[in-house]
C-alpha cells in the first residue's frame, strides 16, 4: 500500500548561540492512519530557503526503524541562516527518483509550511504534497496534519493520477477507453466537469492541469478553506478554469443549480453506506439534467458495506460502461495477500423510458 510521511509534530525551531535548531516527528503511514511502515527506511530532511526552491540550507538523513511508531527528527542550522524563511522537507531517494520520472511514487514526503528561522514556535498543523503530472506540471496540495481525515490525500486519488496518465495516453488500456474517447473528442471546447466530494480536491485540479476544461470541486463547507488553498496554488491548463463550491448531498441539488456536466468525478466517497445512497440520489439529479452525461468513481475497496453503493447505482438505472482495476505503489508485507487496487467504474444514465 501506499505510505504517506505524516509530521505528528509539525517543525518548531530553537535559537542557540550558534545554531538554529529544527525538530520534528513524524510517522510513516497509509492514508487513513491504520498501519505503520514495517520495513527499515532512511529519511532525507532538507531544511530549504522558502524563496530559492533549489537553495539547500543544511540537509540530513535519519533511520525509521521497523516496527516503530513515531521518530523525532533534529537538523542543526547554522547560526548565520537566522531569520531566513525555510520550510523543511522530509522524503526518501526513492521518492525523489519517482517523482523526478512523473510516477506516483509508494511513499509521499511532505514539505512544511514556511518558517522563520529565528523564532521558538510551531509551524501550523497543515503540510504540502508534491507529484507531477504526465505532462511535467507540478500538482500541489496541501493537506491537514490532524485526525480529520475528510483533508488528508486518500490513495484514490492517486490511483486517479494514474488513471488519468493511462486515458491520456497514446494507447489507451480498454477499461478507460469510453473515458478517452471523450477527452480526445472534446478537444476544441472545454469540458464542463465537476467533483463530487473532493475534500482536498486532488483529483478535480489534477484534471484542470491535464485536460482543458472548467471544473466546478464541491464538498461540505468544512472542506471549503484547504480546497481554496489548493486552487490558489493550482497550474490549470491553458483555457481551463477551477472552482469550489458548497455542496450538501442531503440537501440535493436545488432548483438553482441548472449547470450540465460532461463529466462527473467521485473519488473515495462510498465508504459510509448512509451518504452512498445520498450520493446516488445527487447523481441521478445530475444525469436527469444531462442524459450524456458520463460518471468516473474511483475507490479502494476497503469494506464490505462498499457494495450497497454499487446495488443501488443499479436499482437507480445506472449502467457501468467500463471498469478497470490499477494497481497503487505499495510495499509488500508478510500481511499482504494481494497488492492493492485502485477500481474504476465508468457509468452512463439509462432513463425509465427506455422500457
């Protein structure tokens, strides 16, 4: 699976006589948490001008041990860098080398937020995630440090990057080719796309930075402040446009809301088997309005409860067109029976009135 490295205490600086001290303490976990990295593993931290991307100021390496839950990480500054605005960077060479050849690696690094380098405080419990994209832009987002899981990256949304990477390729694999075929039919007018559920948005920006299109992301109004933060710092391809919106499934779509989507992207959402059939409710609304319309959901399976989702997808008259699994960057264990999947189903509306 997937591990992330997760500051448990974000960096916190300390002033000497002649240096300047940088502490922190991370994990290295999946993305909901619930299991630890079980291999040995060297850690690069890099303590970087916040300016000057390339301007290393000091970088060291520590050992994450198997079995361990946390470790504390201590890089010493020299004196003369005080009061210069850095963040720190902890990741792995094989990370470095992934990213460097546009793949999703299997362990994410982490990059802080900025800090001066003069002060005795912590940084705030929020971090940056770094991946790019198979046409070489930078996708960057950032997430939360806390428990709140609703604004963490999940692994479905990396498993969408590869998704994306194989619709957009020269040869499309067969489970994605209805979804290329529109991506390569749409290229003189903007597709008009919107994410249902998009909490940190992963998925709605790295498609805006691949495919020219206006992307309208929508979640609860918790979610509203880190997808602001991640549109900011968004690349979107030339044309194309994005967007946050509030949106309760409980409460449906609205007589106000008349928008007509090509597409509509749903990642990691059917987890809870109370908002799933919300979920469905605000997907039919949306095919209704727009009998074209094509729908991508994209989740690891991680419950048996994900199945009521898809049985009523099928009593509402949804038709899957195409499915497919994609492998995810996983590290095997003695525990692993399989290597984990990310599965895509790829659904066209059926109206009543076909009978």
């Amino acid at each position: 699976m997937v591990h992330y490295i997760r500051f448990l205490r974000t960096p916190q600086t300390d002033v000497n006589p002649k240096t300047i001290d940088v502490s922190a303490v991370v994990a290295v976990t999946t993305d909901l948490g619930d299991a630890l990295y079980s291999k040995d593993l060297e850690l690069i931290i890099t303590v970087v001008e916040a300016n000057h991307p390339h301007g290393v100021l000091h970088t060291d390496t520590a050992m994450w041990q198997a079995g361990s839950r946390a470790l504390k990480l201590k890089v010493n500054c020299h004196g003369k860098y005080r009061s210069r605005s850095v963040r720190l960077h902890v990741t792995t060479k094989e990370t470095l080398f992934a990213l460097k050849m546009l793949d999703v690696p299997r362990i994410v690094d982490v990059w802080s937020v900025t800090f001066p380098l003069n002060e005795k405080q912590r940084t705030e419990p929020i971090v940056e995630r770094q991946f790019f994209l198979p046409n070489r832009s930078r996708l960057r987002m950032w997430e939360e440090t806390g428990d709140s899981i609703a604004r963490h990256i999940w692994d479905a949304g990396l498993g969408f990057l590869l998704y994306f990477a194989q619709a957009l390729s020269s040869s499309p694999s067969p489970g994605v080719s209805t979804f290329a075929a529109l991506l390569k039919s749409n290229k003189v007018r903007r597709l008009k796309v919107l994410e249902l559920g998009a909490g940190c948005g992963t998925v709605g920006v790295a498609f805006a930075q691949l495919v020219k299109c206006d992307m309208v992301l929508t979640d609860l109004d918790d979610a509203q402040e880190i997808l602001a933060s991640n549109i900011k710092c968004a690349s979107p391809l030339a044309g194309s446009t994005i967007k946050a919106e509030v949106l309760d499934w409980t409460s449906g779509l609205g007589d106000s809301s008349n928008a007509k989507y090509d597409i509509v992207l749903v990642s990691d959402c059917i987890y809870n088997p109370d908002s799933s059939l919300h979920l469905v409710e605000i997907l039919r609304q949306l095919a209704t309005r727009t009998p074209n319309l094509l729908i991508l959901v994209g989740f690891k399976r991680r419950h048996e409860a994900d199945t009521i989702f898809f049985e009523r997808m099928q009593k509402t008259r949804f038709e899957v067109k195409e499915s497919i699994n994609i492998p995810l960057p996983h590290t095997m264990t003695d525990q692993d029976t399989d290597a984990p999947m990310a599965e895509f189903y790829t659904y066209t509306f059926r109206p009543a009135t076909d009978d």
